[in-house]
C-alpha cells in the first residue's frame, strides 16, 4: 500500500499551526461525516474514548457511526490548550439532544500525537455530560461548520 499524502500542517506544530489543525478538526466533526473524520487518523489509530478503546479506521467509523446516531443536532468548539513538537492539546465543548429530547453540553479534553505526514496517531479524551435546558444553548449555527464569527469557548465563558 502505497504511503498516504502528507495532511499539512505537519509537526512540529508552532502555536498557529496547532490552532490550524484544531480547527481542522473541529470542522471535520461538524460534518459528523464518520468516514471523513476516520481519514485524518493514521490507520492503525488508537484512541480512548470515555470507556471505549477503538484501534483503526474501521473501528473508529463505527464508533462515530454510533456517536452521532445518539447524539442529535450536535454542534462542537475544540479550542487548543497546549502544543509542543507532534503533540496537541485541546479542550472542547459540545451540545446535543437525545432522541427525547433533552440537551446535554459535554465538556472536554483531549490529548493528541501526529506521525510525520500529519496523521493522528494517539487521540485521548475524557468528557463530562451535563444535561442543560434548551433555553440554556450556545451554539446555534446551522448545521457544519462553526461560522468563523460565532465566538468560541473563551468568548462564550465555557
């Protein structure tokens, strides 16, 4: 199998090329388009995430398949928090409703690592669900992309 193209920006990441890539990710979550997010992790990927553990692309799609089968109307802001060589750090915030209708504002934090050609390797997240009232949102963007004047997760106290 032939080597995948390199996916800028490649480490070592400055402060503003992590920012880069944050947003990156963060835009491919939006799109809660499984397979699309899986092609920005290396193939042999490991992650945690909560109590699961997937390994590889394949696992990872059905992970995001389930995810966003659950979590409905979901809308996410990942904000770095620290950068050195091939690492990245970030924290997020995002909401969803389940199918009776409740919303949650998961909080969190995840700790990444990039091969060479730019590809996530390791993604380690813990998260917290507090369930909020409707009349408690933040996010109301149409569904994608984040606008790039919608404030993010400093700007909205979160």
């Amino acid at each position: 199998m032939p080597p995948e193209a390199p996916r800028p920006p490649l480490p070592p990441f400055t402060r503003e090329t992590a920012i880069r890539k944050v947003r990156m990710a963060e835009d491919a979550w939006n799109t809660k388009d499984p397979v699309r997010v899986s092609m920005a992790y290396t193939p042999d990927t490991r992650w945690r995430n909560r109590a699961e553990f997937p390994v590889g692309r394949e696992r990872v799609v059905e992970f995001l398949t389930r995810k966003w089968a659950r979590e409905l109307d979901y809308r996410l802001i990942k904000e770095l928090w620290a950068v050195e060589g091939n690492r990245i750090a970030v924290r997020f915030a995002y909401e969803w409703h389940d199918d009776s209708g409740q919303w949650y504002r998961s909080y969190g934090n995840e700790n990444w690592e990039f091969d060479e050609a730019g590809y996530m390797a390791k993604r380690f997240a813990s998260i917290n669900d507090k369930p909020i009232a409707e009349s408690e949102r933040k996010y109301f963007w149409p569904a994608g992309r984040r606008p790039d004047d919608h404030p993010g997760l400093s700007d909205l106290g979160l």
